[in-house]
C-alpha cells in the first residue's frame, strides 16, 4: 500500500524558523491578556533537542510533566484520510471540554484541519450565547494544548491548506481571541493574501465571510471582498448544495444586512428550488431557519419545495432541526399534509423523551394551521402530566394554547388542568403577565374556569404589570381580559372577586388583525342572505353584522315578538332573538367539523345572553344546490316547529 507523503513541521523547526513571540498574548478578551504569570525565557525540550522560546507560564511543554501534550502539526494535501476522519468522530463524541483537551494530550500529531476543528469543538462546549457572549470558562485557552496548538497555527499559517486556515481563523473569532492577537493578525494577513489571490472556493470563502462579520462586522471590506468573489463564481445553478447553503447562512448572519444581495437571492431560491430533493436534514432547517431571518416572504415556491422535502426528513431531523423547520413553517403559514402526518407520528412516539422545546413547537405548529390531531394533542397532554415541572413558563402557556385554540379536550383532561392549576399555584409571580393572561384565555375557551387565578388578574397591581410590558395594553389584550371577566360572571357566578374596570373593557371583539371573533367569509354570506330575503319576503326582516351590547358581533339578527312573528329589523321592541351564526371554513378546524374555541364560546355565551343561536354551517349548506332547497333547508334550522304550506 502506498504510503502518503505528509510535510510534518516540529516545534524546534518553526522556532527555528520564526522569531520569538509571547504566546499568551494570542489570548486576549476585551483587551486585556486573560493568562498570568510574568514573560520569560524557557527551555523546552523534546528528546535530545532543546529550543529556547519566550512563553508565559504555564509553559507549552514540560510545565506539567507527562501530561503535557506532545505532537506535532503536519500538512496534508488532498482528501481526509481514515486518520482524520477517526479523529474528528473521537472529536465530535467528546461531551465536554475536558475531553477535548483530553483526547489533544493523547494526540502526537494535528493536521490544520484537525486542530481547527479542535478548537471548533472547544467553542461549541464553551460558548454562551446572549447580551454579551463569552465562555463559560475561559482557562480552556490556558491550557497547555489549546495554547500550543494556537502557537503551531501561528508560526504554520503560510503552510495551511486554504480550509484549515479560514476554519481556523473562524474557529478563534468563536473562542473570542483577541482580533489584534499575533496569532488572529497572522490569520487574518494570509488568509487575505489567498483572498487577493482568488485562490479560495464558494465554501471557504463563506467561512472567511463568517470570520470576517465576527471580526469586523457587516461593514467589513473584506466581506464585500468574499461576497464579490462569491458571486463571480458564477450563477448559484452552478453551486453544490452545500455551497448553496454555505452562502445562505452568511447572507442571514449578517451579509445582506440592510437589504443588500437582492439579486442574488433570487437567483438563489430559483436555484434552490430545484436542488430541494437533494438536501440533507440540516440544509433543509438551515435554509428555512436563513429565509425567515431574511424576511424572505416571497420566496413561496421555494418554501413549499422545503417543506415537501421536510415531509419526507421528518424523522431523521434532530430535535433543534425540527423545532427550527416548524418555526419557520409557522412564520410563512405553510403546511402539508405528508409533514402533518409524519409529525403526528413523531410526537406521539416521543412525547415523553423529546426536548421541551421542540414539544411545544410541534403542538404549536398545530394549533396555529387549526390541525387537530388527537393522536398529537392526547400525546402532549399525557406528557404534560409528567414533564410539566421542567418547563419553562412560556412552553406551559404555549402547550396548552392548542386545546383552547381546536376546542379540544383530551381524555386526561382532569389530570391535566389538576397538573396545570398546581404549575400556576407554585410559580404565578414567575409567569410574564401577558403569557398568564393568554393561559387563562385558553383555559376558558374549553370551559375550564380558573376561578383561583382570575381575582389575581384583575387586581390593580396585575393590571399595572401589564400595562408597563411592552408598549402598554394593546385591544387584543384588552379583548382578552374583556372575555375572561365576561365569562366568569356569565358561568361562574359564585365569583365574588375584584370587577374590571370599565376602562380595561372594548366594545368589541371583531378587530383587524389578531381578533377573538372570525369575520363570517363574503360569498357564504351573500348566499345565506338571498335565502333569507326569499324566506322572508324582504330584506328588512333582518339585520347583518349588529354590533351587541356584550362585544359579539352577530353575523345576522332576527327578531321575534310574543306570537313568534318575524318583526322588521329596526323595530325598538322585541321579545326574542335570533341569532345566525354564518359559519365558514375559516371558523373550523382543518377537518372542517370541529367548531374553534373562539367560536364556540361566542355561541356558548350567546345562549346564555338570551339568545337563540342558530348554526349554519359551510359543509351543509354547500349541499345546497337549487333555490328551493336553501328556502327549505333555512326554514327547518331557524323554524323547527313552524310549518307552511307556500310562501
């Protein structure tokens, strides 16, 4: 077998080579040298060689005695060999940092590759994202191997392949190593070398681009160096698919910031759209994840290639994975029917083990495209029960929203709201107003009545609370509070707690935008109307869309007298009332026969306002073919014990 030619380059020769530098001063956060001890001359040695090199303690080798790290970093041309590539698994296993270090002490030689992807691995057990990023222990830079495998890159940089440069160069922006540091200027000098040279491909000019928003920002210049190099590679129909998500990830980090590359997107979601089948499961969240972050709400045909793809990715997606495809899908309202299914699938068979996170996106996704699923939701509920405790406040309102949503209760109902009234009664003050107030909304919608909590709601302090988060109440949350004091008056009224305000109330709930009421839909009504003039004999019998005392609005209203006779609209007297609630599909689940809860309270409260309410809904009356049979079908659903022989 042949045997590979490798350049290895030892520690003597590249400070034989190079002049001597302070080494800790390649590790600076906030500019200032994050390591001790006073600079010296040290003697190290390696064998029957020795060296002298400037260092501060600890030093590279022989502070620590066998333990420290001995290796050497070598230069490798052309594919990864079965060597590296067992590395980078022993690498990727690795659960925490002290492995790491661990596995480099055991290690005698590093391609760049490989000690780029060591430090890579570092910054992805250390990193803590967040107002102000930093690591979570930051001695991993002190020590002995992390600190000789920066010194190698340092003096080795000429000598890297152009992916272990960029990659290390990245790697150091997300370990936060001072951008002025020796090590990070010698980088950042080559790798701008090859970058005027035009030596660098679609990929690691990507990772440049990465290095260079970390460092510099989206005003680099040498960002706008890479993306101009990006593009001159030609259109994106001749990228791979990796290379295609390479660039999407850098345009949704920062480098189309401003709106900037719009032309380029668009070649990119044409290209991308016919290289969908193709994606693995991490293209396919990360490209969702980039177009939501790019606002790219125009990109539809591209958004419905990813999520047939989804579809058929579903279970091989991670739990982060999919808890990012939903989100996005969520955002450009998008579904389908394969990705519901399979989804179905996965959450009940890992409700109980799944990340919370990833949970509650999925019954989330659900709720908002009106998707009931049993299977899902009793899966959730069940889990629920269990799990409750270990989620956060926000995954505990936004689990339960779904059922008040759909009109759903599970067949652990009573264990569940027993589980969620225990959750509220330990850990109210720790729940942002708006959220609890949006929990207790869903509760009422399912006609579960949180009599314990809503004194608390109403109380001068809650409602200050609520009125200082954010930018004050808006009239959605005005509604809400609204329709939680109406219906526990209405249906409890053992409630002897504090009132609402009038000036916390609305007039009504029917709003643009985020409403508590559906807008009956234009054609079904103007088709119910016609019927109504014929079964009536004149428009005047009845009035549309009327505004009640009680913030409903009613889609159609008839009135009654004594005798059960129709009155005109308009006459101040009236014994009953009728009230048509109009209902399309928009008011119904997807199956398009399970009332949604805001629907069904309004009907629920109608009936105990006095009202007759009268349901027409879409899938019966879209049976309706010829005049006659909607005369007759309105006849029978408004008068069931009133029978004519003509009209």
């Amino acid at each position: 077998m042949a045997l590979k030619l490798v350049q290895r380059l030892s520690l003597a020769s590249v400070f034989s080579a190079a002049r001597p530098v302070c080494a800790a001063c390649l590790f600076r956060t906030a500019g200032r040298c994050i390591l001790t001890g006073g600079c010296r001359r040290l003697q190290l040695t390696r064998g029957t060689r020795s060296l002298t090199a400037a260092v501060r303690e600890p030093s590279f080798v022989g502070s620590r005695g066998d333990s420290a790290p001995r290796f050497r970093l070598t230069q490798r041309h052309g594919p990864a060999d079965e060597e590296e590539r067992d590395f980078c698994g022993r690498l990727s296993s690795c659960s925490s940092s002290a492995k790491v270090l661990k596995l480099l002490r055991s290690t005698r030689t590093l391609t760049g590759d490989e000690a780029a992807a060591a430090l890579h691995r570092l910054a992805d057990l250390e990193r803590e994202e967040g107002e102000t990023p930093s690591l979570r222990d930051p001695s991993v830079l002190e020590d002995d191997g992390v600190r000789l495998v920066c010194l190698q890159l340092e003096c080795d940089s000429r000598l890297l392949s152009h992916s272990a440069l960029v990659s290390a160069l990245l790697a150091c922006t997300r370990l936060y190593i001072d951008p002025w540091s020796t090590l990070m200027v010698r980088l950042l000098s080559e790798s701008q070398e090859r970058l005027d040279r035009g030596d660098l491909s679609v990929a690691q000019l990507c990772t440049l681009g990465q290095a260079a928003l970390a460092t510099e920002g989206p005003e680099s210049a040498m960002l706008d160096q890479a993306m101009a190099q990006i593009q001159k590679t030609g259109p994106p129909s001749r990228w791979s698919v990796d290379e295609l998500a390479a660039v999407y990830q850098l345009l949704r980090d920062g480098a189309a910031v401003g709106g900037k590359r719009g032309d380029l997107l668009n070649a990119m979601h044409a290209h991308a759209a016919t290289v969908t089948p193709a994606m693995d499961e991490a293209a396919v969240s990360g490209l969702l994840g980039a177009l939501v972050d790019l606002e790219q709400n125009q990109a539809t045909p591209l958004v419905i290639q990813l999520c047939k793809r989804a579809a058929r990715l579903l279970p091989r997606f991670s739990d982060q994975q999919l808890a990012a495809v939903l989100a996005a899908l969520m955002r450009f309202g998008h579904s389908e029917r394969y990705l519901v299914e399979a989804l179905e699938r996965r959450v009940s068979a890992s409700a109980f083990t799944c990340h919370p996170e990833t949970l509650t996106r999925a019954v989330q996704f659900l709720g908002r495209r009106g998707i009931l699923s049993p299977a899902a939701l009793d899966a959730v509920a069940e889990s629920f029960v269990y799990r409750a405790d270990t989620y956060d406040t926000g995954q505990v309102a936004r689990q339960m929203a779904p059922f008040g949503k759909l009109a759903y209760l599970p067949p652990n109902a009573g264990e569940l709201f027993r589980k969620l009234e225990d959750v509220l009664r330990t850990r109210f003050s720790q729940f942002r107003p708006r959220t609890l107030l949006g929990l207790l909304h869903s509760c009422i919608l399912v006609e579960r009545f949180p009599v314990n909590f809503v004194s608390k709601v109403f109380s001068n302090f809650f409602l200050q609370q609520l009125q200082e988060e954010g930018n004050g109440m808006d009239r959605f949350v005005l509604a809400q509070l609204t329709q939680l004091y109406m219906t526990i008056k209405l249906e409890c009224p053992s409630y002897k707690g504090p009132r609402l305000l009038p000036k916390y109330g609305v007039k009504s709930f029917l709003m643009p935008g985020r409403s508590l009421e559906t807008a009956v839909e234009p054609q079904l009504y103007n088709a119910v109307k016609s019927g109504l003039v014929d079964l009536l004999g004149a428009r005047s019998y009845f009035a549309s869309k009327v505004l009640t005392p009680y913030c409903y609005t009613l889609d159609v209203e008839i009135k009654l007298d004594e005798d059960g006779y129709v009155m005109p609209a308009s006459h101040p007297d009236v014994f009953k009332r009728i009230a048509l609630c109009i209902d399309g599909q928009r008011r119904f689940s997807t199956d398009g026969r399970r009332l949604l809860g805001s629907e069904n309270i309004k009907q629920r409260h109608l009936r105990l306002l006095g009202y007759q309410v009268v349901q027409i809904p879409f899938y019966e009356f879209d049976q309706l073919h010829s005049k006659a049979s909607v005369m007759n079908y309105l006849h029978q659903k408004i008068f069931p014990h009133s029978y004519r022989l003509s009209w």
